[in-house]
C-alpha cells in the first residue's frame, strides 16, 4: 500500500487534533539548542492532517515588550529531541537555529517553500521525497 504524502500541514493549535500522548505536546516549552543555550519556546507544530505525524516545530525567539522583534523559525522535528517535559532540544547551534529563514505563515505555494527552505537549512530530506 502506497502513502500519499502531503505538502499541506496545519499548526496543531488550529486543528482540533489531540495529542494521544499529551506528555508529547511541546507547545509552549523553552528551546535549547545543543550546547544548552537558550533559543526561544516552542510556539506551534505543524502536523500532515492525515497521519497526525509532527513534521515541523515552529521555534519563537526574541520580543521583547510587546513582542517586539519577534521571530519564528520552523525547526525539521528529525533535528529536535525532547528534554524534560519543560524543555526541548535542536541538535544543532543556537547560531545555525536563528540562521535559518524567519518563517511567516502563508497560503500555497509560499507557504510550502518554506517548509523546503527549513529542511535545507538544517540539511534534512523533506518527509515528502523520503522513499
């Protein structure tokens, strides 16, 4: 039996999905990267609907007063292992994290561009061309 895999994810906050673990849902916990430095929080996950697997983390770092400044960058979850039920870890520099491209939600094409430029920026194969 052949899976068809989807470019369109959505964000678990908006979906109406329950995790069937609830200790798996990382929303809302502090990121390091992996020397222990502090990155940001984990704002978001993005989900394939049909399977319910977790393909990105939206990672939110900065903003100051008022959310200032602000940034979020989607993080590959083949790169993100979990701490303790507080923290989350990306295995790679805090550097290379805030490196990658800000991402900002969109619509289509625009918004699957970044979920490639994601995975190239922690040089991981898209789930979409893995046989």
């Amino acid at each position: 039996m052949t899976t068809t895999l989807s470019r369109e994810l959505e964000r678990l906050t908006h979906s109406g999905v329950r995790m069937a673990d609830p200790a798996m849902d990382v929303r809302d916990r502090e990121v390091f990267d992996r020397d222990g430095q502090s990155v940001g929080t984990v704002s978001d996950v993005l989900i394939e609907p049909e399977s319910g697997e977790v393909r990105l983390v939206e990672v939110t770092s900065g903003g100051g007063v008022f959310g200032l400044g602000r940034k979020s960058r989607l993080v590959p979850t083949e790169v993100v292992t979990s701490g303790d039920p507080r923290t989350v870890y990306v295995e790679r520099t805090r550097e290379e994290i805030l490196a990658a491209d800000e991402y900002r939600p969109a619509e289509g094409d625009e918004e699957e561009a970044q979920y490639a430029a994601a995975y190239a920026a922690y040089d991981v194969t898209p789930y979409w061309n893995r046989s």
